[in-house]
C-alpha cells in the first residue's frame, strides 16, 4: 500500500522595491501544487513522474527541478529509503518573477514534511525548501520560498542563523500584478542576478535602508501608505529595469492612475503596484497594459491580495 500528500504552494513577489533578497510576500494569485507519493520498494529513488503545466517546458531530471532537488535533499538528511514520486501540477507561470521555483520548493518541502510526519520547525523547513531554488537561480536565496511557504510578508534573516519574521499584511492591502508577454530566458533569475552591480555608493545604501525601514514598518502598523512610500530602490531597480520593455511607462501611467507605488517582482519581467482599495483598480489595469502597448507588447494584469501560504489538500 503506498501513501501519498498532497501539498499547495502560493505565488509570491519578493523585493517590494529595497528589500533584495530579504523581503517577501506571498499573493493568492497562482499556486503549485504538489504530490508524493511513498511506494513499497526502498531504492532511493526519487522519480518525477508527471509534470502539468501550460509554459515552458520544466525538467523532469531531479537534479534540475526544483521538487526534485528538495525532495533528494530531505530523503538523504533523514535517511529515508524509501522511492518516491512526485507529480507537479504548475499554475504558475514560470519566469516571470512570481516566484514559480518557489512555490513548486515549499509545496514539495510541505508535503515531504508531513507525509514522512517530521517535525521541524519553520526555520528548518524553510531553508529545505529553498533546496529548490538551486535549479532556477544557482544558489539558494529565502525570500519567494519563505513567503510561499508561510504566508503573509516575511523578512529573512541569514545571520547569525537562518531565520524568518512573518507578519500578516495590512487588510486593506492590494496587489496588482502586471506580467508583460515576452520571452524570457531559461535560468531567468540567475541571469538577472549576474547583471547586478558589484559596488555601490553609500548613498544609494543609506536611502535603501531607510526606505525598507518604512516598509517594515507599514507592515508592522498596518498602513498601506506608509509601505508604499518606502518601495523605492536605489540599487537593483535601475539595473533589472533595462530588461523589462516600456517600464519606466508603465510605471508612470499607473502612478498617474491612482497607484501608490509600483516595483519589479522579484527578478522580474513582472511589476507590482501597491493599492490602499480596490476602488482604481481597473483603472491602473488598463495604465499598466497602455504602459506596455507603448512597446507593443502584450500584458496579462491582475488584482490579487496576500495569501495565507502553504497547506495540504
């Protein structure tokens, strides 16, 4: 008889601005969905037998995928035997900063954890699932992962020890996400990390600490406005910016619209706007998409709010 779990995982946006690999916020736009199943036999084989999606193509070799990677990890740490298979289904489209390797990591770490019935706390199971970042990114990095996985904003923290800070998002609190139709490249966040600066003033240091400061505490009072004034980066938007066609448009027009801030998602293409209501919303939608049509360049925009993270199903 083989047992199975069945786990879903949230998209997420990571950044919000100066927050680079620190900041997260899980959105409940798209999910993954992930399952495991536990056969008889004990070869230690960890075997990804389905892939359902509607994107590029993601692999099934456990080495590049990021379930497979996550789940390879906490078989061999605990010393499970046993051969597993995994089946993704992905809502979420990949490349697009919306956190995709993420989703398909916490969900697989999620499941992982509750089928072999381990108990670890957050911390831990947290820095298993950024296993799964390997595959897209080249290292593992906490921010789309620990958002995911938790639910809510999350600030990670990396030394003296791994550990994250989740605090639920202002009620009020509203996300459109705008997500330009082009292509991106195969290990898209890896290559947006390669472009990023390797010195940078002081300045731009100080104003980035100072703006995710307010952001921290927006969250922390609950004022969306408060939040929105502190999403402006000094050092990773100017670069990351080049790559996305017609944003500095985009960002104007829906600024002008009604929108209390705009940023890239995570390594982008997609873009974020911060809303106190919904009550612009399709007004900024359309700023967003006029933004991109300036490129001619098609755009798929949404109105979401924060999501409460991981769960079985």
């Amino acid at each position: 008889m083989t047992d199975t779990c069945t786990a879903t995982a949230p998209s997420s946006t990571a950044n919000l601005g100066p927050g680079f690999d620190i900041f997260g916020l899980a959105l409940n736009l798209f999910e993954d969905t992930v399952k495991l199943t536990r056969k008889q036999t004990k070869g230690n084989k960890i075997i990804i037998n389905r892939i359902v999606q509607s994107g590029p193509e993601i692999p099934l070799e456990t080495q590049q995928n990021s379930s497979g990677l996550v789940v390879k990890k906490m078989a061999q740490d605990f010393k499970i035997s046993d051969d597993i298979e995994i089946e993704i289904f992905k809502g979420i489209p990949s490349g697009y900063g919306l956190g995709s390797s993420a989703a398909s990591s916490a969900a697989a770490a999620y499941a992982f954890s509750k089928l072999f019935k381990l108990k670890m706390d957050n911390n831990l199971l947290v820095d298993y699932a950024a296993e799964g970042e390997i595959a897209s990114a080249g290292t593992k990095h906490y921010d789309n992962v620990a958002s995911s996985l938790l639910g809510g904003f999350v600030i990670v923290r990396t030394l003296p020890k791994i550990e994250f800070i989740k605090m639920l998002p202002p009620e009020d609190l509203n996300i459109i996400v705008g997500v330009p139709q082009i292509r991106v490249p195969k290990k898209k966040t890896e290559a947006a990390r390669n472009i990023l600066p390797k010195n940078v003033s002081l300045d731009n240091v100080i104003q980035n600490i100072s703006n995710a400061s307010t952001v921290v505490a927006g969250f922390a009072l609950k004022d969306v406005q408060m939040i929105s004034k502190g999403i402006n980066d000094m050092i990773i938007e100017p670069v990351r910016k080049e790559l996305i066609p017609s944003y500095e448009i985009v960002k104007k027009y829906a600024l002008d619209a009604g929108a209390l801030a705009l940023t890239i998602s995570g390594a982008g293409p997609s873009i974020i706007a911060i809303l106190k209501t919904d009550v612009n919303s399709k007004k900024i939608i359309s700023a967003i998409q006029d933004g991109f049509n300036e490129s001619h360049i098609e755009s798929k925009v949404y109105l979401c709010k924060p999501s409460n993270g991981a769960k079985i199903i």
